[in-house]
C-alpha cells in the first residue's frame, strides 16, 4: 500500500518516502522539487530536516510503501518454521456477520435465537483455532470494516480474548471457548442503544454515557433470554468494563469481585478499542496501546492477565514498523520470548535507507548491541496493514 501523509519534519530522519508536493518558502521560493527521495539520504536526512525548519518549514508531504503483503509474511514464518496460520479468511467474515444478524435482530426487535445457535458454534470454532494455532495475533484487525466497528470489534475481542485465556490456562479448554464466546457477544447489549449515541461523531454527553453504561446489564438479559446458561459467557458480557480499582461499570466491582473471564475480556476489549479508528478518534498506535494497558495494570487490569499479554505480543506487537539503532527499518514478526523489547524483525531498508531485495530478517535476542530506536507512529499502521485480501498478492517493495 502507498501511503501520502503530511509529516512533521522532524519526521523525516525516520521516513524512507518520496516527497510529493513542492516545498515552498514562506515567501513561495522553491526549496524542495517534488520527487526527492528521501530513502537515498541516509543519515543527512537529519540536517535536511534541519534545514527545513530553518527555512520556517514544519510538514511536508510524503508517500511510501509501508506494507508487507500478508502472504510474504506468513512465507517467512513457515521459512522460520514459526506457526502462523491466521485466522482463515471466510470464518473471519462470516463470523462478523453472524455478529452483525443478532444485533440486528435485537435492534428491529425481533426473535434472534435462530442466529445464535451458529454463533455459539463459531465460537467454539474460533477457539479451537486459538488452540491450535497459539500465534494468531496476525489475524486482528484483518477483518476491517469502518462501518461495521461494533461487529468488528466484537470478532477481535474474541480471537484475542481467547488468546490470553489459552497463554494462561492451556489445560482448561472450557474457559478458552467460553471468553472466545463472549467475547463474540460482550457488547450485545449496544443492540438496544440508540443508533444516535453509537454512531455520534462528538464527545458523549452525561445523560448519553449514562445510557451507554448499560450496555453490559442489557447484554446479560439479552443472552438469559437466549436460554446462555454459563457463568464465564455471562460473565464477560455483563462484567468486561469493570475495573481492578471499582471504577468501573456497571457494578463498581473490585478485584477478585470481577469474574477471570472478564478480566481477561476486559484487555482483550481495551486493546483492539485503542488501536481502531473510530468516528470520534483515531487510532493509537501497536506499541502506545501496549504502553497503555501496562501503566493502567496498577489500577484498571488484573497484573497477571497483563504480564501474560506482554509476555504474548511484547513490547512491540507483530506489525509494528520500527527503526532500529543502526537507522535499518522493518516490521515485528514475532514478538521476543526473552525480552519483550527483542523481537525478530523483517527488515524493509538497510543503515542507507536502500529496500532489500531478498528477505532479511534479524533477531534482537541474538543482536546485544542493536535495538529498536523507535516506533514509526507516522506509518506504523494497525493491523490493518495485513489485509485479508492480501493473501495472495505478491510481495512488493519497489513501490
């Protein structure tokens, strides 16, 4: 994918694009022609960008490639003998729509039990790819619908949620169906709000936020109507917004109050929110959202379901571009097992800013002396990057 963003200049040290438009003085002289290769510059990019802020210029536009097709990536795992089957891409589909058929239902006021016995079984058949497959975190965010969010995001609560409850309980399969369940039905409950509040592109007022609180109360009587007699189901869609400290909803429960199965929901739930565009924000990017869930450990999260998700994803999460110390730049395959700030990189360019022509592909873990410089916020993208139709499609770097 070809990507045209306006960057601050300081950004330009850590960008290997093409400038696209012409910079211009304040006074309209010429600076920059349109077309210089950014990737060429090597280390002076960081006194180009100088220049250019002495010039009284902040942003410029760029255009890069910033992807790695799905299909090469999963090619290099296989060639590391890393398990990575994502997950398949017509379950992934179907199961957000079978989502989508409920909360409609729910929403039109109409009978939905006739679509939820087949979602009972999808989830049952999510979790069975967990277990098999324990490295399915390329499959988040595959599925990317902007206007189906809830759906969406209903899917990657469950492939991750059952993620971590399989990291922390591998013997104990009835828990991993059951949060992969739940997490397929935790915001159920949105089916009975108001498409106004669901949708509104601002800032929620008292009165709606209120409402919205009540989502996980309505979702729990929603899935007793549908005769959903286990606790942990139940468990994760009334209880995934209560917080370690009481401060959350809709109980104000603390601690050992809150029911494991939410516990574990309830990160799956903050994560894939933080890093989804949403109507009324953008995303945060891979490494930020780790960041973030481990400053709230203190308060918000049980600290053992959080140490098991950095243990999974470390530092920086399969599909974060990063820079390393010696100005080479590429993407996290595999998370480190050792040291969470020491995963294997697939690298993109080399210390010149010049794009591999083969596969390379460096372990941090074995490297003492390199490590990662930085996140590349401005085109580090969510897993979106990894599109589902991409697949099949050949690996391109000479864009």
């Amino acid at each position: 994918m070809i990507v045209a963003q306006r960057i601050p200049v300081w950004d330009i040290p850590c960008c290997s694009g093409v400038i696209v438009e012409d910079v211009l003085s304040p006074r309209g002289a010429l600076l920059v022609p349109k077309g210089k290769n950014l990737s060429k510059m090597g280390d002076s990019r960081f006194s180009f960008a100088a220049t250019l802020e002495y010039q009284g210029i902040s942003y410029v536009t760029v255009k890069e490639s910033v992807d790695f097709a799905l299909g090469e990536v999963l090619e290099v795992l296989e060639s590391l003998r890393i398990p990575s089957d994502p997950t398949d891409s017509v379950l992934a589909l179907h199961t957000v729509r079978e989502v989508e058929q409920i909360f409609t239902a729910i929403a039109a006021g109409e009978s939905s039990k006739m679509y939820f016995v087949p979602l009972l079984r999808v989830g049952k058949l999510l979790a069975q790819c967990i277990i098999r497959n324990p490295r399915i975190l390329l499959s988040l965010g595959n599925v990317r619908e902007q206007d189906h969010y809830t759906f969406v995001h209903s899917f990657n609560v469950a492939l991750l949620g059952g993620f971590l409850a399989y990291r922390l309980f591998p013997e104990n399969r009835e828990l991993v169906k059951a949060v992969t369940t739940g997490g397929l039905l935790h915001d159920l409950g949105k089916a009975r709000l108001p498409l106004s509040i669901l949708n509104k592109p601002g800032r929620l007022s008292e009165k709606e936020f209120k409402e919205v609180k009540k989502h996980p109360v309505y979702g729990a009587q929603i899935a007793r109507q549908l005769d959903i007699k286990n606790e942990n189901i139940l468990a994760v869609i009334e209880s995934h917004h209560e917080r370690m400290d009481g401060t959350g909803y809709p109980y104000g429960l603390k601690a050992e109050e809150i029911p494991l199965a939410a516990r574990i929901a309830a990160v799956a739930d903050v994560f894939d929110a933080l890093t989804t565009v949403r109507v009324y924000k953008g995303s945060v990017p891979l490494h930020k959202a780790v960041s973030i869930i481990l400053e709230e450990a203190e308060s918000q999260f049980d600290k053992t379901i959080v140490a098991a998700f950095l243990d999974a994803v470390g530092m920086y999460p399969p599909g974060t571009m990063v820079q390393l110390s010696d100005n080479r730049v590429g993407m996290v395959l595999t998370s480190g097992e050792k040291n969470a700030a020491k995963p294997r990189v697939l690298l993109k360019t080399d210390e010149e800013g010049n794009k591999y022509e083969e596969h390379a592909i460096v372990d941090l873990s074995e490297n003492p002396h390199i490590f990662i410089h930085i996140a590349l916020d401005h085109i580090g993208k969510r897993k979106d990057s990894l599109p589902i139709q991409g697949f099949d499609k050949p690996f391109d770097l000479s864009k």
